[in-house]
C-alpha cells in the first residue's frame, strides 16, 4: 500500500470541453510526442507496421454516439481520456513499491519508472483505465500533466503547460489549478457546468468534462419563421416591394 | 509504505535547437518548430515537433499528422534511391541506380519528345504545393499536358468561385472568425483549412456563435454542430435554392449591397434568337452598363456619383434589356424551389429548411452591426462605417465532387451575396491575393510545336468558346480533354482522365506519363484494378500502350509499382519548398502570408528534391527559363531557383526580405532571402491596413496596397457576378451562334447544365442507371488524422486508424439484419466489393460511408502482408468508374462535372446486402514486392546522445 498525501497544495488538472471537441486526435499525438522524447522510458510501439500495432498512449479519444433520451437524432461525443489526477487515487494505494504516488504540491499523479516491478495492479485499480503497461520497457506509463513542461525554465512561461493543450486546435482542452475557485479553470466549470466522470467510483478526479451543449434546438421547438413572411405573393408584387424598397435605400 | 517522493527535474532540457520550418504532413501548411537534439553520432537529429506561435496559419496549435511528422521522417517506407524497373510493370521489381544514370535515361526518353512531338509528354503533378514552378518546367518543355490534381479533388469550388466572386474557401478566404456568429458548414475534407477551422469553431463556441453542420454523416466539425442537417448527398443545390427562395420571397437580400458591389444591376438582353441573347449590355469599352436610378440614364456600372438600378430597363436597337436582378427573381421565386418541392429528394423536412432559412435572416439582417472604420469605394464615395452581417459559410469537397458541384458551389456563393455577407465583417473574407475576378487570372493556352515553349501558361479561365483548348480540326488538344466542350471550365485540368484516355489513345496516344506524388494507381484514381490493367496493358507488339512512365514520390506507394523508372523524393523536412504567392496562398485575410521550407536534416539515404530534379532536368534538356543563351545552367536548383527567378521584373516566388532585405512584395533579388526567412521562423507575413480590411474587390485603400505588394499591376475593382456571363455564352455557342460549335451530342447538355444563374440537376449517373437497384449513397471521408495514402506508413496515426469498416445508418442495418462484426457486398453498376461493415446512427438514412485510403496494396508503404490495411482495408475507388456508363453510341462520357469535369466520386450509388464473414475484404489485388522492405517490430526511440 502507498499513501497518498492528505491534502495538496494545488490541484492541477484539465478541463475538457466535449462541446468543442471535434475528435482529431491532436492531443493525442502531440503527448505521445513529448513523453516519447521525456519523462522515463520512451512510449513503444509493438507490431508497428504490423498486423496487431500496439503502443503505449498516455491519452486517447474514444467516440461514441448517444440517442436521446427525449427522442431526436443521434449525437457524436468526442471523449478525450487520460489520467484524471483523482483526489483519492486508487492506482496509488494499490501500488505495492510506492512506485505510483500523487504529488503533494500540485496533486500530479506519477510513477516512479524507477520503482515500478511492472505489476499491473495500479491498472487494474483505475476504474478509467488510463494507464498502459509499456510492452518494451515494462513499466506502467500514464499522464504526467507534463509535470516535465509546466514548470520548465527552459520554455518560455505561455508554454508551460501540458502538450495536449498547447496544441490542441479547438481550444476544447484547459490547464489550471481546479483547487483555486478564483482559477480560469474553476469558473469555466461553474459556468458550464462542469463535471466529475464516474463520480460514483468515489476516486474524486481532479479533471473535469464540460457537457456538450443542447443540441438540434432549431426545430424542437415551433420555430418563429415570420421573418420569412413574402414581401408579395406573385411576382408583380414581388418587385412593387422592389421599387418601394429600392426608394426607401 | 510512505515514501518521499522521488527528486524530479521538472526544468529539462527541451532540446538543442529549434528549426523552424512548414508542415507537410497535409495540404493545411501550418508552421512547426522542429526540435533537434544530439544523436549518438554528434549529428542533429529531429525529436519532437510543435505548432509555430508565431505562424499566420496556425498560431501555434499542431493537428494529429502535424506532431506525428516525426513518423513520417523515420518510416521505413522511404525510398532509398533511382530505381530502375526490372520485373514487368506492377511487380515491384527494381534495381537501385546512380542519379547520373536515372536522369541520363529520363532524358534520352523525354529529348526526342521535345523535338518531334512534345505533347507526348503528360506531366501531371498530384498533391504539387509547387505548381507554379511545375507548369513553368512544362510550359518551357512545350507540352499541353499539364496539371496538378485539382481536377479531382475540388475545381468546382475554385472555379465557381472564381466566377462567381473572386475566390472561394480555404485559400481564396475564410470566415471572419472574431465577429460571425452563425457558421454553416456544408460537407468538407478536414485537411482544407485543417486547423484555422478547429480553430475558429473554438472561437466562435467561445463567443457564444452557433454552428450548423449540413452534411449526411455526423462526425468531426459535424458532431460539434449545434445543428445536423444530415442531407442525402448531391442535393446541397437544392437545399441552398430553397434557402434563396425562401430568402428572395421575404425580401431579406441585400438590396444595397447588390446594387452597388455586384451585377444584379446589369442589364441583360432578352431579344429571342439574337446572338447577343442574355449577354449583358456594355459601353464601346466594354464596361457593362447600368441605369442610375437617379437620372434614369444608362452609365457605365464604375462612374461616380451613380445609384444602379436594381429594377431598370433599356430598349435599345430594337432589344428590351432588363437587369439581372429581375432575371433572378423569376429564377428564384419559382415553384421549384419552394420547401414542400425540395424537401424529400433533400432529406430534410420543410419546416426545417424554412428554419433555417429563418435562422441565417435573423442572424445576418437582427445581428448587423457596424464598425467604426472609414473606407472609401471604387466609386470615390466614402463611407464612415463598415457594416457587418455575421453569417458565415464554408464547404469543400462535400458538394464539389459531384456531376453538379459547379452550380451547387455557385449557389452557395450566391446565397452569401444575396445576404450580403462576402467581404463585410462577420461574413466571408478573402485573403490576399485574392480576391482577383476573372479577368486578373490566364485563358488556357495549348499551343504546341516542337522544340518550343508552350505559347502560355497550361491552365487558366476560359470566357467563352474561343478560349477552349481545342486544336484546327475541332478535336481536343489536351490528353486530359480539359476546356473542351465535354467540360469547358475546366480550371485544374481532369487528372483523373489522363491514364484512361492515355489508355484508349483518345484524343490521342502519348508516349511518356510523367507523375508527381499522386497515387494513381490505387486510391487516386477511380476505377482502380482497371486502371492497373491499363497501366500494364500491352500491345499487338507486346509493348506497353503507355510506353513509359516515370514517377517520383519519397515513398513506396502503390504508384511506385507502376513506373518504369523511379525518382525518389525526400521528406518534408529535407527540402526546400516555397508556399509561394504566385502559387496555392497561406495567407490570413489580416495579412499577406509565404512561407518556406527548408532541409532541417539532410537526407541519409540517396534522395533529391523533386523540384531540384526537375531543374537538372530543364539543364539537361535545354529548356528554355534553365538555361541561358550559352546553354548553361541558370538556376544550381530549387533553392537557387526560388530565389533567383523573377515572373516580373521584382516579383519572384517569395514575397518576403526583397532588395536589400526590407522590402515586400516587389523588389529586386535578394541572395540573402532564404536566410532571412528562416531567422523569421520560417515564414513572411505583411498585414492589410484597418482600412483595406474589409469591402476589399471595391475598396480603394485594399486595391492600392494589393498593387503595391505586385498581387496585380493596377487596381481593377469588379462586381460580383451572380450572373456569369462565360457560361452564357457557351450556351449560345449551343444554341448555334458563333464560328466555334459544339459536337451534336453536347448541345443539349451545355445547354440544360451552363446556366447563368444557378441551377440544380441530377447527378449525371442517376440518369444512366436504376436508381431502384442502386438505392443507397456511398461516400468516403478523410480521417482528421491521416491524409490520403500517407498516414499508415506512420506508426502512431495508423494505430489511430488502421481500419476502415463501410458504416451503415440504422435503417439499412435493420432491415438488413446486420449484426456487430458482419460484412456486406456492395454493388455498384460498375463493381462489386466485399468489406466489413459497422452501425452508425447519425447518418443519412440512405448513405453508407467509410474512411478513404485505408486499404492499402500488399507488399506497399513498408507495411507487413498481414497488416489490417492489406487485408480488411478497401477501397470504394472499386465501385466508381472515371467513365459513365456505356450508352451506346461509343462515346467515352467522363463521370465528371460536366462544366469543369471535376471528378464526381460522390455520385456514387449502391445496393448493400449482406455477405458471410471473410478474412480479406475484395477484390483482392496481387501483393507488389516492396523496393524498401518491412518496417521494424518494435519502435521505441528517444534522442539522445
């Protein structure tokens, strides 16, 4: 069993925007570009140009389509998913090496590659199934919150921040201190109504989800059309309104 | 077990050195820092790569391909060196030569072209981003057959737009992503405008702005829509008419806006059998006049002071002439286009397209709003404000690609007229150069003699029947048949026709096919096995029917199967490159924009540039603009080249650091200009001032600093054309007038399909088949991950798409009985394919999708025989043929828009039934050998020293 700390000073995470998300995998790429090239081992890839590929991600996107409950059409949700951070980690307090702990300044989550036996408990343990066993290095791999970028003196300070929401195109990915209500992050969650994912796990993530927003109104309602009221009804009509419109200019 | 926690260096180094350059990695062409650190040898090597902050196109942020270019630089699917075929065509079979020998050999087959008959040289391009130097090489070889790959990807939205307005969307301009506030996006390829979109939906969400998504599939910007029009495809047209009607009827057109900036004033004769019917009355100088409202008297549609009547009327010399705007008014207030009319054969109900209608009035007329920005008009009249109207629009490939994307893409530039939202804030934006009417861009130009230039350049506008490309005795002069009566307006020439007509020697035969970058013989072209066995096919002498071909593309495609002689390309990241603007634009409507690339590593394997290739080649075979009087080189190669050559005395392709560094647009040559670029980060950007911001075709200040920065020579403000007259005329060349006639068979269709105003008609094919037996829609998509062929030879984005299922909307899955991991046959009127099939609720109900060029060729890209691409991957190219079907008067008609033959892939119709499960998807093709080998196992690399 590892401990995790009692409280964090911090509590750093991501806010992710799933009205904004269009699903390109931007993130997803740009992390296993940086984390490939830092923190611990390089993140593999097995079968690479083979006929079962399979690598090591930090971060995924699944898509899912969703019926409404009140009828209508379908809805695509893009889902970006990587470690949540959680207040009460239980890929921590599973760890039998103290090889996965959570940060007390900032709430990061880590693993100690150094550490790590490659057991596969914490995995097992996350109900969100974040973490990835490297096949080639054998360690278990997972977000960093690029503790490595976000307080690096060797960037510059607008780019200190994790890899995923530098550059991720839509904007839909946000970094801050969810434990400062006065933070960025927290009032977007205010206002949008931001959420925990699986509250019910118990974990208390530190990442939240904005909900997308209501879709499809345009006609789920008796739509007011009387803009669309014709100026005439037959064509003579048509360009009397012109002329007096005309004149009118 | 508390333990503290472990020391962390949360400070390192990020790396050694960072080079900034331009993406490759799709057709976006963002700016990237390339990091290098030290590899074990000392020798730099790439170790991640971000977004350019300070780049004009993506401020920053990196797509998926963008940050996987790293995989695209380590893959093994590189070529390595020349490559001679020694096994017959298809097979792979290759030996390894010398540079010396590759060009030697391509020289020896291309001289004697030049000297006897050079149009039996086709020289197509691809995916080129250097097309201005390409067709420069072809014009000085003397060759007609030129072209790059727009034909089949989305003329019909640069040519609709063009003549329409000025430009179109992505590079011509793009939405006034600060101010709009409603964004309607009609179906796109995501590589066009690839991150300035997401971008700019992230922005307008951020605003508070809406997004409406017409498209049969909802995915990607679509799944972010506020609103799903999930039409049935290639009726796009005729929603947007319905739209104009419903606009038109309720008044809510820009009527001042209409009369001032377009041709709704011009007046149009109307007398019935006269060659002059329905072109459009002019001065002696030939400026289309118009009634000034105040006086009643006929002006020409420039002169101040001037109100031009949108309701005027002129008899003169026995000929009524009424305004075009009158004409439109018939056209759009008919019945036809009334909701009830269009609403089944579009999928979408009524009420819905009278809310939306309703919707885009509301936002563009309730939600103006002004700037305080002084401008003064073409006219001389100054205006205080700038008004805006914040309705946005864009569409791509979605409703370009088929037999009636030309009219649907006018349509939907029109719509944007009528509201009054194209150059005015919160609307449509161009971005410099453009806009540029008509008449600033080249007629086509097909004048080919031996050991000469062509008399022009390849490609360009045609205005009316003497501007085809036709030679004495009425028969095409182009391999591809573009700008002739079959497709008049065919801008980008038609790619997708060369190998076939190549093939049936019609117009006539050729004797080498030259190809850049583009995989024709698989995912490029429709019709893909029989295009393989034309490529292979041989004689009554047991030669080739196309005797040779030459190919070069820095990867082991399928194409590069297909070639007698290959010449290898580098990486992105290991040549020069100019994002010219006499070329395909980057820039921002803010700002004028070039950029480079540059060799950030240099090759380890024994490859050139292309382009540098190419001015070898021009040394080597004399042409004219490479070498000089004594018959020596001008240009050492590409980068010399960019730098060096001048198209007008001061322009050249790179805009930026002219003369002595400090000047822009025009200026002498700079030797230093490549250096400066990179110590900019790669790119040039000159911004618009606040004045020339907006009303730019008309606005004074814009017109004198695009002539300032060379875009043009002397300001030409324009109108609008809702009507095109270019299209009028082919008409009455139709209906009988003029000394350049159609053929017989053609008339009726140029009539029906080249109307002036727009028009919607039904896809081409659905004319020739049952549509009963072939009731279902197919479509493909390209994954917002991958571009074309190129993203599964890249480790990281294959496993992100690696598989390509035929998704299939909940109706047929039903009434099919499909369950999870079934297949279907699918049939076209054309082929069969057997693939795997998967549900998907938002969708058309009467489409099936998948994602294009997945499916890869065996043995192709480095991939091994048993990856998911080779086996379960597919094409749909199978079902569509670049030709109609047969109708038996032994004329070949292209499956191609019929006014600018762009490539109709999306017309495509099937039945779906369900098949047993299999291991490989058909048709099968025989696996190539691989001139490279496989990739590696396992991939695990960090840089270090």
């Amino acid at each position: 069993m590892t401990e995790l700390p009692a409280t964090t000073q911090r509590k750093l995470g991501l806010v992710i925007d799933l009205d904004t998300c269009v699903g390109c995998h931007a993130c997803v790429v740009a992390c296993k570009g940086w984390n490939t090239e830092n923190y611990g081992a390089p993140l593999s890839d097995v079968d690479a140009y083979g006929a079962d590929p399979v690598g090591s991600f930090l971060n995924r996107v699944h898509s899912y389509e969703i019926a409404p409950t009140g009828g209508g059409c379908s809805q695509t949700v893009h889902f970006p998913k990587s470690c949540l951070h959680c207040d009460t980690a239980p890929c921590v307090t599973v760890c039998p090496t103290g090889a996965s702990y959570k940060r007390s300044e900032d709430g990061i989550v880590l693993v100690d590659e150094s550490a790590c036996i490659g057991c596969g408990l914490c995995a097992w343990a996350c109900p969100y199934g974040t973490r990835e066993l490297d096949q080639v290095a054998g360690v278990m791999k997972k977000c960093t919150l690029c503790v490595d970028r976000i307080y690096n003196e060797n960037l510059e300070e607008v780019d200190r921040v994790p890899a995923c929401v530098r550059t991720c195109p839509a904007g839909a990915r946000h970094f801050g201190d969810l434990g400062d209500p006065d933070s960025d992050v927290s009032k977007l969650v205010a206002e949008r109504g931001g959420f925990d994912l699986m509250p019910e796990q118990g974990t208390a993530p530190t990442n939240k989800y904005l909900p997308p927003r209501p879709k499809d109104r345009l006609t789920a309602q008796p739509v007011d059309i009387s803009s669309l009221t014709p100026v005439a009804e037959e064509p003579k009509g048509f360009l009397g309104w012109l002329d007096k419109a005309l004149e009118a200019l | 077990m508390a333990s503290p926690n472990p020391t962390l260096d949360t400070s390192p180094k990020v790396s050694d050195e960072v080079r900034k350059t331009t993406c490759y990695m799709c057709a976006c062409r963002c700016g990237i820092n390339v990091h290098m650190k030290d590899g074990p040898d000392g020798k730099k090597r790439v170790a991640y790569i971000e977004g350019n902050r300070d780049h004009p196109v993506n401020k920053g942020v990196l797509c998926a391909k963008g940050s996987a270019g790293i995989m695209q630089v380590n893959a093994p699917s590189k070529l390595k060196a020349p490559l001679l075929r020694t096994g017959p065509r298809g097979s792979g079979q290759f030996k390894e030569i010398s540079w010396d020998e590759a060009l030697e050999i391509a020289t020896s087959w291309l001289g004697p072209l030049r000297d006897n008959a050079p149009e039996k040289l086709a020289f197509f391009t691809g995916r080129d981003q250097s097309q201005s130097f390409t067709s420069y090489w072809a014009q000085n070889f003397g060759t007609p057959n030129y072209a790059a790959h727009g034909g089949f990807c989305s003329v019909n939205m640069a040519t609709a737009g063009i003549y329409t307005m000025g430009g179109a969307f992505w590079e011509f301009g793009q939405t006034d992503w600060d101010r709009t506030k409603l964004f309607v996006i009609f179906g796109v390829a995501e590589d066009h405008d690839s991150n300035p979109i997401k971008m700019g939906i992230g922005k307008l969400k951020a605003n508070g702005g809406k997004v409406i998504g017409v498209n049969p599939i909802r995915s990607g910007y679509n799944a972010v829509a506020d609103e799903w029009v999930g039409i049935t495809p290639g009726t796009d047209g005729l929603l947007i008419l319905s739209m104009i009607h419903l606009l038109m009827k309720a008044g809510k057109i820009d009527l001042n806006y209409l009369s001032r900036y377009t041709n709704a004033p011009c007046l149009v004769n109307e007398t019935p059998g006269s060659p002059e019917k329905g072109l459009l009355l002019r001065d002696g100088t030939g400026k289309p006049l118009v009634v000034d409202r105040k006086t009643g008297v006929l002006e020409p549609f420039d002169k101040a002071g001037i109100n031009p009547d949108l309701a005027g009327s002129v008899d003169m010399d026995g000929a009524t002439h009424r305004t075009v705007f009158q004409h439109m008014a018939e056209h759009f207030l008919s019945e036809d286009y009334t909701p009830e009319k269009v609403s089944d054969r579009c999928g979408i109900s009524a009420d819905r397209i009278r809310a939306l209608a309703a919707e885009v009035a509301r936002v563009a007329f309730d939600e103006a709003f002004e700037l305080d920005q002084p401008w003064t008009d073409f006219r001389g009249e100054r205006h205080e404000k700038m008004l805006g109207r914040p309705v946005s629009f864009h569409a791509m490939r979605g409703i370009s690609a088929h037999s009636n994307g030309f009219q649907t893409c006018r349509a939907l530039h029109v719509l944007q007229i009528l509201l009054g939202t194209v150059e005015v804030p919160g609307g449509f934006r161009f971005k410099p150069p453009y806009p540029k009417p008509v008449e600033a861009h080249p007629t086509p130009h097909c004048k080919s003699q031996p050991k000469c230039p062509l008399d022009g350049p390849h490609l360009g506008f045609v205005r009316g029947p003497q501007d085809l490309a036709l030679k004495e005795d009425g028969t095409p002069a182009r391999i591809d048949k573009a700008f002739t009566w079959e497709n008049p307006l065919s801008a980008h020439g038609l790619m997708h026709m060369v190998i076939s007509n190549a093939h049936a020697g019609d117009p006539y035969k050729i004797d080498t096919l030259f190809l850049y970058m583009a995989n024709m013989s698989w995912n490029s072209s429709m019709n893909t096995s029989s295009v393989m066995d034309m490529l292979t096919d041989k004689d009554e002498n047991g030669d080739y029917v196309i005797p040779k071909i030459i190919y070069s593309d820095a990867y082991s495609s399928e194409m590069v199967a297909f070639a007698d002689l290959v010449l290898p390309d580098t990486t992105y990241l290991e040549r020069h490159d100019c994002i010219s603007l006499l070329d395909r634009p980057i820039c921002e409507a803010d700002a004028a924009a070039d950029a480079i690339r540059w060799p950030v590593i240099e090759p380890d394997r024994d490859v050139r540039g292309f382009q540098s290739v190419l001015v070898d080649l021009g040394v080597r075979l004399g042409l004219p603009g490479f070498v000089n009087d004594k018959g020596e080189a001008i240009y050492a190669d590409y980068a010399d080249y960019i730098v060096n050559h001048q198209r007008r005395p001061g322009i050249g392709p790179l805009a930026g650091f002219r003369g002595d560094g400090s000047k822009s647009g025009r200026g002498e040559v700079n030797p230093d200009q490549l250096n400066r670029y990179i110590e900019n980060g790669g790119f040039f950007v000159e911004h618009v001032p606040e004045e020339a911001a907006f009303y730019k075709p008309w606005n004074t200040a814009y017109q004198e600093w695009a002539v300032g920065l060379g875009f043009y020579d002397k300001p030409q403000p324009y109108l609008f054309q809702l009507y095109v007259e270019p299209l009028r005329r082919m008409q009455l060349a139709a209906e009988g007038h003029g000394d350049r006639q159609p053929p017989d068979h053609l008339r009726q269709r140029i009539i029906d399909c080249m109307d002036p105003l727009p028009i919607w008609y039904p896809a081409l094919e659905d004319r020739e088949i049952d549509e009963d037996a072939y009731p279902v829609h197919a479509l493909t998509q390209r994954p917002m991950a991958m571009y074309h062929s190129w993203g599964s030879q890249n480790a990281w984005l294959r496993q992100i798409h690696g598989m390509n299922p035929l998704y299939v909307p909940t109706k047929i899955w039903e009434e099919k009985g499909f369950k999870d991991g079934d297949w279907a046959k699918v049939t076209s009127v054309h082929g069969e394919i057997r693939v795997p099939v998967a549900h998907m609720a938002g969708l058309n109900e009467n489409t099936v999708w998948t994602w294009n060029a997945i499916g890869k060729r065996r043995g192709a890209w480095a991939l091994e025989k048993g990856a998911p691409e080779a086996t379960k991957g597919f094409l749909l190219n199978h079902l569509i043929n670049e030709l109609l079907p047969p109708k038996g008067d032994g004329l070949r008609w292209s499956n191609s828009d019929p006014i600018t033959g762009q490539a109709a892939w999306f017309d495509l119709r099937v039945r779906i039934e369900k098949s047993r499960p299999r291991k490989h998807s058909k048709p099968t093709t025989s696996s190539q050998v691989s001139p490279v080998g496989e990739g590696p196992t396992i991939v695990q690399k960090k840089v270090e020293a």
